[in-house]
C-alpha cells in the first residue's frame, strides 16, 4: 500500500475514533446522562479519596476497598499532572489519553509486513461499547501498558518483559502476558522491574501489600460466573442478601463460600490447562505471544469470582493486539468478545438494578454476557491449542515447512 492509501486507511478510524470519545466525554462531565448509575462516582469520591492519603506517602490502610498493586498508587496520583483542572476532569482527559496512546500504537503497527488494521477497527469500536465506565477506572492505563508490552514482545522481549513487570505492579492481570514468551530475558526484566518497582513503594510508603490481605477476604461479586448459581436460587427460596463488600456489590449468605471456593478451583484448572499447553506447545509464531496472552486473561476473567465491567477493556485491548496480526486465529474469539461486552453496558449500568435484584431480565443479561466470555474462553483456547501443539505435531509438506521456517517466532 503506497503513502496515499496507508494516510486514507489510517484517516477512518481516527475520525471515528474522535467520534466516539467525544461522546464519551461528554458522559463522564454529564454534559449527558447515561442510563443506569452513576459511573462517574468511583472517581470522584473513592479514587479522590485515595489521593488525598496517597499524596502525603502512605496507602490507605483503613480502606479495605484499596484492593490493588502498590504502583495503582502512580495512576490515582496522575491527576496532578494538571493542577489547573479539578480531579475528577484531570483524571478523564489522562483516560482519554491512555485511549488515544493505544490507538496510536495499533496504528502504528496495523500497516507493517504480516499486520492488519483489524486490531485497531476492534480498540476503536470496543472501548466505546463500554459506555462511561471505561473513562471512569483507570484500567485503560493499565491495557495501554499491556498492549505495548504485546507489541513490542516480537522483536525487544526486555522491553516486553519491563513492560508486564511494571503493569503487574499496577494491577497484577499484565503478569499472565509472560505465558507465551519463550526467551528467558522476558522473563528476567519482568521479575527485575516487578521486583525493583515493589521494593521502592515498599520502602517508600507504608502499606504498599496490604492489598494481598484485602483481596483474600472479596466474597462472590453479582455479576460473576458463579453468581448466576445463586441468582437463580434466589428464586427457589435461597435466603442470602446482595449487599456492598469489599468495593463491590456481592452475594453474601449460606453456601456462597461453596460457590467462591468452586470459582477458585475453576481458576486452578485454568492455570493447570495453561501450563500443560505451555509444556505442549511446540509452534511458536509472531502472533502467539498476543494469543496466549489473550487466551490466559479470557480464562482469569471467566473463573474470577469478580467480573467487573472495566475488566473488559483488559479483553478488548489483548483482542486488538492479536488482530494486528494477519495470522492470528482470534478472529471469532474477539467478535463473541465485543457481543460481550456490548451486553455488559446493557448490564451495567443500564440494567444494573435488574441484576441486584435478581429478576429474569437480570438474570437473562447476565447469562448471556457470561456465557459469550465463556463462549470466547473455549474458542480461544482451541485456537491456541491447534495453531501451537496439534499443527506442530503433524509434519509438514516440504513447502509448508519452508513458508514455517520463514515464520519469525515470538519472544
């Protein structure tokens, strides 16, 4: 494609891009109202809460709901980088900047040999199928973070593996991009900048782990897996209440400890599949570092016993990155993964209430949404599973292995 025609494919998914985030600005400064609860609240209140006790060098540890990684510390305090706005608007403008740094990277890697501008049409039409809440968390920092970390894995695994140390700092989940890196230096500079980044908060700032303990006590959150169990037996004479917990809305009540212990057990059958395809996997191309990545976070996400909603923008940017490549096997995955996450708006907030009160149409929201995450989990994993290990264990014709031999394998 000459200069003309790559500025014209590029120009598209800027304007719409514009488009969108414009609207969703105009959200988050209730310019407009946005069905269902107010999304805006957690910055506002929680998140400015944190940064009057973040700035003055210690964590909140009174505060049970702080349930995050020493350096979330960084991305509570990056308002004030602009003193002259007010926190909650100095923390959507960084928002909408984390959104612009991802289309920008997948921009930049959509025309070159082997990519496609497939992952940036996905960032583009995804993140706005969130509604207001995805400028109203701070994963899209994080996922900005995690989708450099991916791009660059191919060809500077130090930097890739800096780069998920870092994020798993922030908000642990970046770790499991490691899971399809074959070279040892990814692994080491992950450990290294995890390492060095925990020892500074820790020596700097009391507190810095104290969200290990907080984190061990969340019960079953509403809108999980788990919780269409309990949902539905709200219906046949189960007697638990719905109430606030640990920073979100959970189940609490006879046998919920059953369901989150079964929640925890899905997610050690996750891992165990995980490291049995890793012992397995014998093809590795320039793509299966995104696909193992995506794939890893689809079956944490899946089993969690919290499905919050902003944990989609984590699914949306992993689905980019992997559609940036020609090769990628994802493409079925990452449709089932928009169709889920446009329900999830329709869920939360708009149908929110629905879901606390366990009515049918709550309930039919979110078996649906979970079942379609569920629905791209399985599809995800098979795709992983056949491009890795059941191709590699079946010999190629003396012309399909030249074209393998050509393949540039992932770091």
């Amino acid at each position: 494609m000459d200069r003309t025609g790559v500025r014209r494919a590029l120009a598209l998914p800027l304007v719409i891009w514009g488009a969108t985030r414009l609207v969703l600005l105009l959200f988050v400064l209730k310019v407009f109202v946005f069905p269902g609860a107010d999304v805006t609240s957690d910055v506002s209140v929680i998140y400015q809460g944190w940064y009057e006790v973040l700035r003055h060098g210690t964590f909140p540890l009174d505060d049970v709901t702080w349930q995050y990684p020493p350096a979330a510390a960084l991305a509570i305090l990056s308002p004030a980088l602009f003193p002259f706005l007010d926190y909650p608007t100095a923390f959507f403008v960084l928002a909408c900047l984390a959104d612009l740094v991802v289309l920008s990277l997948l921009l930049y890697a959509g025309p070159r040999p082997g990519r496609t501008l497939r992952g940036a049409w996905v960032w583009v039409l995804g993140v706005p199928l969130l509604g207001p809440t995805v400028y109203s968390r701070y994963d899209l920092m994080v996922t900005a973070v995690a989708v450099a970390a991916l791009l660059a894995g191919a060809r500077h695994p130090r930097l890739m593996g800096a780069l998920a140390g870092f994020g798993a700092m922030v908000k642990v989940w970046p770790a499991l991009l490691l899971v399809g890196a074959v070279r040892r230096r990814a692994w080491v500079s992950a450990a290294v900048t995890a390492g060095a980044v925990g020892t500074l908060f820790a020596v700097a700032m009391p507190g810095a782990f104290a969200f290990l303990t907080f984190q061990r006590d969340r019960g079953t959150e509403v809108e999980s897996l788990g919780a269409l169990v309990l949902h539905v037996a709200r219906h046949f004479g189960w007697h638990g209440e719905v109430l606030l917990n640990y920073g979100s809305i959970e189940f609490l009540g006879p046998h919920v400890q059953a369901v989150s212990t079964a929640a925890l057990l899905l997610t050690v059958l996750a891992f165990g599949w995980l490291l049995l395809w890793r012992l397995s996997a014998a093809r590795f191309r320039s793509h299966t570092l995104a696909d193992a990545a995506f794939t890893a976070v689809l079956m944490f996400t899946i089993t969690s016993r919290v499905i919050s909603p902003q944990y989609m923008v984590w699914l949306v940017g992993l689905a980019a990155v992997c559609l940036c490549f020609r090769a990628s096997r994802m493409t079925l995955p990452a449709v089932l993964l928009l169709l889920a996450t446009f329900v999830t708006v329709l869920e939360f907030p708009v149908g929110f209430s629905h879901v606390v009160v366990s009515d049918w149409y709550g309930i039919t929201l979110l078996a649906l949404r979970n079942g379609l995450l569920a629905a791209a989990t399985v599809t995800a994993a098979r795709a992983l599973w056949r491009s890795t290990v059941a191709e590699a264990a079946v010999a190629p014709f003396p012309a399909q292995a030249t074209r393998a031999k050509e393949t540039p394998v992932s770091s």
